[in-house]
C-alpha cells in the first residue's frame, strides 16, 4: 500500500472513530435530557390520572426496556451483523426520541419512549462491540478511556441543554434527540461491519458455548449492577443531604452533582494509563476503594466544600471502574459472541439503574441516607478485598 492510501485509510479510520464515540453519547440522553422538563409535563397533562406517576414514566421508562431488551438486541447483531443494527437503531432513536415534541397523550409518549429504549440499546451494545471488533490490546483499552470520557462529558452537555430548554417549553428538550439524524448519514459512510467472521454452529452447541461465555463474564456483570445499584443513589439521596446541611440553591446541586461528571470524565480519559500499569482487578480494587472514601466522606458531610470533595472521589472512581468493566469483557469475549457480551453487559447496568430505588429506600426509611452511604462503602470495600484477592491469585498462577 503506497503512502497515500495509507494516509487516506488513517484519516477514515479517524473519523469512523469520532462517529463512533459521538453514536455513543446517544446512549446516555436515554432519561437525563427530559428530566428537567417533568414539572412542565405535570402541569400540561394534569387532568390525566396519575399525571405525577406517569410523568416520572416518560423519564425512567426506557431504562428497563433497555435492560430488557439489550440481550436480545445482543443475539441479534452477532447473528446480522453490527451495521445494520446500528444504523437502525440511530434512525429509531432519533424518530422514537422526538416523539415528546408532537404527541399529546401520555400513553403515546410513553410508547415512544419504550421504543426509545429499544433503539438505545442497539446503539449501546453494537458500539461497545465494534470497539472490541476495530480494536486490540492497548488501542482498545486506550478508545474505551476516550469513549467513558465523551459520554460523560456529553451527559453534561445534554443535561444542560435539556434545562435550558425546558425554561421555554416542557416539549423542546426532546428536540436534542433530533441530534441523532445528522450521525446517521456519518455512521452510513464510516461504519463498516467488521471482518470478523461468525462460527456457524449446531444449536445445541451454541446454546452450550453462550451459557459458558457468559458464566465467565459473570463477575462483571454482577459488579455492573451493583454498582448502578449504589450509584444512582448519589443523584437520589445528595439533594436531600444538601438540605440538611442548609444549601438549598439548585446552582450549587448542579456544583456538587457536576463534580461526579467532571471527575468521571476527567479519569477516564486516563484509565489506559492506569491499565498499562495494573492489571483489571487491580483497577477495579482502586476504584472501589475511591469511590468507598466518598461514600465514607459523604456520610460525614456538613459543609459544601466536604460534599464537593466527597463527589469528586467517586467520579475518580467512577471513572476508572465504567471503562474498566467494559474493557475487561470486551477484550475477554470470544469474537463471535461480543455482541452478546455487550447486551449482557448493558443490561446488567440498567437493571442496576431500575433497582436503585427499590433497593436503596428501604435502608434509607430503616436508618438514614448517611448511614446507607456507610453501607454502600462497605460494600464498595468488601468489592476492592475481593478483587486484590482475585488479582493475587491471577499473579501467582503466571
């Protein structure tokens, strides 16, 4: 291959990487981008029933049906293929997402909601595994640094622009779903279904080799939900702990909650670093340990400036444990099973996400929402013990 041919393939490489990494802060405008919108929502389908409950719906609904139906959706691109799956699902996510600017039933708009979530999950699982497919070894671990770090920082943007938004209208937030439109002429140009080839098996035999890809990714996903679990408790539980330290201004929230962000972003950029020193559990065992001392720190709060710096552990932590999981079972998946991987992966986060709530309260009603940050760090400990375990073991056997 001459010079220019190699120069031409390195600039498409470059950007089918930058559609990749803007396709994938898609993912994380499933909920946050219409949140600021729910008092509008209330307001305008007041005479409905339930009007509260259902509002609250529109924002959370698509995250169970992304845990739902991520698996599935990961059978579906190792069967047809990563392209078409994507690109399907950024042309649904982009239709299905806007839907809150014209619909005017709340049953409509949480349909077109549950179908936003379907898509969600397609573009999550199938770029997850085309970063394992276009990708090895350090590249790999380097690109899923960068792509924690652009969701992150996209999370940001999008939540901010959904506020400023719904100063306007309840509706004008879901206008930013639209974003996904533009992408989807980049993604038909750049995206190309990987070389890959997939094993033609007997069913018995497929069905044999996915229960024992999954059984051995079954830490991982049992870390990724319960580490949702723990975490979304964080944006539940800091508004009221402001309160009780008298900090009342929703600029200041925004401060403290925008400290996990930036952190998250911030370190993930850098977790190839951390991984080219230590290995997998070892990260893990870091992480845990950060996020744990925010968690410890939290509970102890009753200052701003304490709770700033309690946000600003766990986004360090944060940030090296969501690209770490993502890295570990991409990079140990067998090629023709990713796109299974990365469901099972995506599913366990959400389901951890949906459970938060129903698992975080009862100890917030038995105790407090110091206490259970106590609780939470514990387990956060416990998580780091194992995993140094884990390590050692792995160091004594090579």
């Amino acid at each position: 291959m001459n010079a220019g041919a190699t120069d031409i393939k390195t600039k498409n490489n470059q950007i089918r990487n930058i559609t990749l990494l803007l396709l994938s802060t898609l993912t994380i405008m499933s909920g946050t981008v219409v949140s600021p919108a729910l008092p509008g929502m209330v307001s305008y389908f007041g005479d409905a029933k339930h009007a509260n409950l259902l509002a609250q719906l529109v924002v959370t609904i698509p995250a169970i049906i992304i845990a739902v139906s991520a698996p599935f959706i990961g059978i579906l691109t190792d069967r047809i293929g990563r392209r078409s799956t994507l690109l399907t699902g950024v042309l649904i996510y982009g239709l299905a997402g806007a839907g809150g600017l014209f619909l005017d039933t709340i049953p409509a708009l949480l349909f077109s909601r549950a179908v936003l979530g379907i898509a969600v999950a397609g573009i999550m699982v199938t770029t997850t595994a085309l970063v394992g497919d276009y990708f090895d070894g350090h590249r790999r671990i380097a690109f899923m640094g960068y792509r924690s770090t652009a969701v992150s920082v996209g999370g940001l943007l999008f939540l901010l622009g959904g506020g400023l938004l719904a100063e306007w209208s309840w509706r004008a937030p879901f206008a930013i779903y639209l974003l996904a439109l533009p992408l989807l002429p980049l993604a038909i140009l750049t995206i190309t279904e990987p070389s890959t080839e997939h094993i033609d098996t007997k069913k018995s035999d497929l069905t044999h080799s996915v229960f024992q890809e999954h059984l051995r990714h079954i830490h991982l996903y049992i870390i990724g939900m319960v580490h949702f679990i723990a975490f979304y408790f964080v944006f539940l539980q800091i508004p009221f702990l402001m309160i009780e330290i008298g900090e009342t201004s929703s600029t200041k929230l925004g401060i403290v909650l925008g400290m996990v962000t930036a952190f998250s972003a911030l370190f993930s950029a850098i977790f190839a670093y951390a991984r080219e020193r230590f290995s997998g559990e070892l990260v893990f065992s870091i992480a845990f340990i950060f996020i744990a001392a925010g968690y410890f720190s939290v509970s102890a709060a009753q200052t701003l400036t304490i709770l700033i710096l309690s946000m600003s552990l766990v986004g360090i932590g944060s940030g090296l444990l969501l690209p770490n999981i993502t890295a570990s079972a991409i990079s140990r998946a067998t090629p023709s099973m990713r796109g299974r991987v990365a469901g099972m992966m995506s599913a366990s986060v959400f389901t951890g996400q949906f459970l938060s709530p129903l698992v975080t309260f009862p100890l917030v009603s038995r105790y407090d929402g110091k206490t259970t940050f106590v609780i939470l760090g514990l387990v956060y400990v416990v998580g780091s013990v194992v995993m140094t375990v884990m390590a050692l073991r792995r160091k004594s056997k090579a």
